[in-house]
C-alpha cells in the first residue's frame, strides 16, 4: 500500500509509445458520454412534484423513479464490467448508451407509476455498463499524468449532463408537463450517444479477460481486500450519499413556502452543476498542489460549509449553498475515483464498477433517506442527514493520513 495519500501509486514502466499522441479526442468522446450518462439516470429528480401532482402519489413514491434507476445501476455495474474484461470497453459502453437512450424514448408514454419505476430500474441497469467502462478505458488508453484530467472531464460531463437535463426538464415540464420533460432528454442523449460513437477512438492496449466466474470473483476478492480501495469505495459512497439527499429534496423545499418558486425555476437552478464543472476538472491541479488527502480534506470541508449555508431562510442562502455543496461534491468525486483507476493494476473495470456500486448505493440512499427525513422534521433533518456522511468521511481520510504517517515514521526509522 503506498504511503502517500489516499491515492494509488502511478503506474511504472508507462512507455509514451502505448498511448495516443493526442487525449482530446478520447477526453471529448468520454465528456459526451459522461453527459449522457447524468442526463439519462436522474431525468426525473427536477420533476418529482410535477409527478406527486400529477399521478397522485406520495413524494416517497415519486423519489423511486429516481432510486430505481441508481439501484438498477448499482445492481447491474459489477457484471457489465465483467463484459467489458471481454468483450471490450468501448463495445459494452456502445452497448450500454444505445439500450439506455432506447429506454428514454419509451419514458414519456410511461401510463403510471408503477411502469414509470420499472423502465427506470431498466435504464439504470443499461447505464452501469458506462461509468466502470469509461474510467477503465481511460486508464488503458492515457499516460498516468493525463488520467486524473481526462476523469475530471469525464466527471466534468457528469455534471454538465446533471445540469442541462434538470434545467431542459425543468422548462419543458413547466410548458408542456412532466412527458415533455423526459422527452427532451431522450432527444439531448440521443445526440450525446452519436458523438460519442463518432469520436471514440478504437482501444490500442485493451487485452480480454477470462469471464469464468472463478477469475472473475477472485478479482473482486481481491480489489475487497486491498483496504486503499476499499476507502476510496467508502468515499463514493459517503459523498454521493450527501449529493442524492440535496437534490432529490431541494426541488420539494424551492416549490414550497417561503420560496414558492415554478417548475422552471427550480430546473433552472441546476445550472449550479456548472461549478462542479469547473472543480471536477480542475481536480487534477488539485491533487498536485495539495496532495490526494488535501483535496479530499477541501472538498468534505466545502461541502460541510454549503450545508451549513443552505439552512437559511433567503433564496441567498440557500443557492450559496447549493454552489459550495457541488463544487466540494464534485471535486471529492473526482480525486476518489481517479484513485480507484490507478489503484488497480489489474481487473480495473472491476474495481472501477465497486466504485460505481458503493457510489449509486449511496445515491439511492441518500434519495430514499433524504426524502424521508425532510417530509419527517424539514429541510434541517435532511442537512443533519448528509453532514452526518461527511463526518463519516472525514473519518475516514483521516484514518488514511494517520496510517500514511506511521508507515513514513518506520521508513525513516528503518533508513536511521
């Protein structure tokens, strides 16, 4: 285990000839995909009150359509990464994007909630072979120095996706209802789905897998044993935990009193994913200045601060808020899973599809549990929810850096 942050050691040996002359195009190809991938898997969040009203259900019913999907991802992520050991990353990630856009076209005729949930939880489970793939065909494909900035983009996409689908959902469902919302995010992922079929280049260092289900459970056994990873996964968990429990909640607290604001202004204000644009991206630079600890020390800390600052009652308050929650969310995200992606010499699709899973458990949980605590004591209940997770993972960076410390104490002793 190296004794040096939370993060893995780089990969040595990496001769500049195995890779491409050139990363933007792969980047470019992974920031459509990693669009789509958030555009497509929380379609429905913006538009939960609209659908409480207009199919008569409870607003814990209406959060399902949201849990489904992430659950359904959660489920699926661990054996399409199996395939993709085989078959290939950019193969299953084609795959995968055709089956989920599919499934968004067929969305807006959904006749009830229950068909509603169904195709979700289909959805979520076409969309997990996506996030494991990409992070594994970017640390086959890239130079070790350009990872940690090709994921940022991936996760910058991320959040654009998070961004754009909440507010074009959130406008069209105002003007024409909730269909018309889900409608044009199928449109938007169909557009997503053929650039990225344009610009992803054909991988170069990929070798398949065995896909015996011996090889592939002593893999997993393996990633479940190393205790580096199993941090980073508790990380994902933790931090998505805190983001599926804000914003599955904040369009409920915006539409009521005091702030009463419409269905397109609550859409509109996702454009604050636009900040986890920029931290995601600009993790990278992060790490280098402060180390892959650091940066998990700032982004829990800025996302504690957000939480904080949305307890108050101004529309001020609360937006300021929503911009340091994303910004420390984002930024946390994408120092741990580019963690993951360098952790694993072997079996990385495998070890980036735990992270998935740990990080779309923790979204369906905070969705489930986010809601329940705000409709059960306020918004107050769903901030003590989420700062709760962080102190969590606070704990746990910090047991890194103490194991970081007395590794080097006996290093240095050793070299005395």
């Amino acid at each position: 285990m190296p004794s040096v942050d939370t993060g893995a050691p780089a990969r040595t040996g990496a001769s500049p000839e195995r890779f491409p002359s050139s990363p933007r195009r792969i980047s470019l190809a992974l920031f459509a995909v990693g669009l789509a991938t958030f555009t497509l898997l929380y379609a429905t969040q913006p538009l939960l009150p609209a659908l409480t009203t207009d199919l008569g259900v409870t607003p814990g019913q209406a959060s399902w359509t949201v849990s489904a999907a992430t659950i359904g991802l959660a489920v699926a992520v661990l054996p399409l990464s199996a395939l993709s050991e085989r078959f290939g990353r950019r193969t299953v990630m084609t795959c995968s994007l055709a089956v989920a856009v599919a499934v968004a076209l067929v969305l807006p005729f959904a006749p009830n909630i229950e068909v509603l949930i169904a195709l979700r939880a289909l959805q979520g489970a076409a969309i997990a072979g996506i996030p494991a793939s990409a992070m594994a065909y970017l640390a086959d494909e890239l130079h070790p120095r350009a990872l940690v900035g090709a994921v940022g983009l991936f996760v910058a996409g991320n959040s654009v996706g998070g961004m754009s689908g909440r507010v074009l959902t959130g406008w069209a469902a105002e003007a024409w209802g909730w269909r018309a919302g889900l409608a044009s995010v199928a449109a938007v992922s169909l557009v997503c789905a053929v650039v990225y079929r344009l610009l992803i280049p054909k991988a170069r260092n990929f070798t398949p897998a065995s896909m015996r289900p011996t090889a592939v459970l002593r893999t997993v056994r393996g990633h479940l044993s190393d205790g580096l990873l199993l941090r980073l996964y508790s990380l994902g968990l933790l931090f998505m935990t805190v983001f599926g429990a804000v914003y599955t909640v904040i369009g409920y607290r915006l539409v009521a009193e005091p702030f009463g604001l419409s269905q397109g202004l609550v859409g509109s204000i996702f454009v604050i994913y636009l900040v986890g644009t920029v931290s995601s991206a600009a993790a990278g630079r992060l790490v280098e200045r402060l180390g892959r600890r650091g940066a998990l020390y700032l982004a829990i800390g800025t996302t504690a601060t957000g939480l904080l600052a949305s307890l108050g009652e101004s529309l001020a308050a609360v937006l300021a808020g929503l911009v340091l929650i994303t910004a420390g969310f984002f930024a946390g995200h994408a120092v741990a899973s580019s963690s993951v992606s360098r952790t694993a010499q072997t079996g990385r699709a495998q070890a980036s599809a735990l992270y998935q899973m740990a990080y779309y458990l923790g979204s369906s949980a905070g969705a489930s549990l986010g809601a329940v605590a705000y409709h059960a004591a306020g918004w107050s209940a769903t901030v003590a929810l989420a700062l709760g997770a962080l102190v969590s993972a606070a704990g746990v960076t910090l047991y890194a850096t103490r194991r970081a410390l007395a590794r080097r104490r006996v290093e240095v002793a050793r070299s005395c």
